[in-house]
C-alpha cells in the first residue's frame, strides 16, 4: 500500500483541503513554492504509464478538481500543474498524482 493510499484510507495524516468521491487533495508534506497541493485520484493507479481510457473521467475530475482548489487557495495570478512519471519524470510516489503549484512565479523549463 503506497503512502497516498494510507492519507486516502485515513491510516496517516495529512491536511486535506479538498474531498470527492473520486479525488482527494492535501498539502505537500515539503513544500517547492508557497502553495503547494498533491491531488490524487482514489483510484490506485501507479502513474501516467497505466492510464487507460476507463479512468477518462477519473483523470477529468481529478483536473476539474485542481482548477477548484486553485480558485480556493487564491491563485488568481496563475499556478502550475505537473505530473511527474517514472524514473526520468521524477517520480518517487507509486500513486499517480498532480502537483499543484503557486503562489510564486515559476521558471521554465524545470529541471
Ligand atoms: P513525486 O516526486 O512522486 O512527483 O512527488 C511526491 C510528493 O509527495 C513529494 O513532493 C513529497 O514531498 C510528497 N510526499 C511524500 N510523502 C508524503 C506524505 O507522507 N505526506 C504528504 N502530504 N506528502 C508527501
């Protein structure tokens, strides 16, 4: 059972900014830029790679979702939202999740 998969099971804490019943948004536990959230499906896909056209709606509301807690959290000046996949996309979580980033002004092209 991956880490996100015990935050969405309630076994470990986390703060938890917003709840559906098919997504689940927390706060980063080490933040990269002031606000920084991790919106997870509840579904346990691993990442990217496993995505198939059953989690269309899934991955959907998961987006929807992230564009929701950004207009909570303020970021009215603009935010990022990555995915990171596998060994060379810097994934270090088995549980597919977004990155919700703000409050700063970002750079590009990430490292
Ligand atoms: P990844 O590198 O897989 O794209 O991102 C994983 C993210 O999960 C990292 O930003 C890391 O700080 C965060 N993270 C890892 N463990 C925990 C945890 O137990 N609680 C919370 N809230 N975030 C975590």
């Amino acid at each position: 059972m991956s880490i996100f998969a015990k935050i969405i099971a309630r076994e470990i804490p986390a703060d938890i900014v917003y709840e559906d019943d098919v997504c689940l948004a927390f706060r980063d536990i080490a933040p990269r830029a002031p606000t920084h959230i991790l919106v997870i499906p509840k579904k346990p896909i691993v990442g990217l790679s496993d995505l198939t056209v059953e989690d269309e709606a899934i991955m959907g509301r998961c987006v929807v979702a992230a564009s929701e807690v950004a207009r909570q959290q303020g970021l009215d000046n603009g935010y990022r939202l990555v995915v990171n996949c596998g060994d060379d996309g810097g994934q270090e979580v088995p549980h597919l999740h977004f990155h919700l980033l703000g409050g700063r002004a970002m750079s590009w092209p990430p490292g």
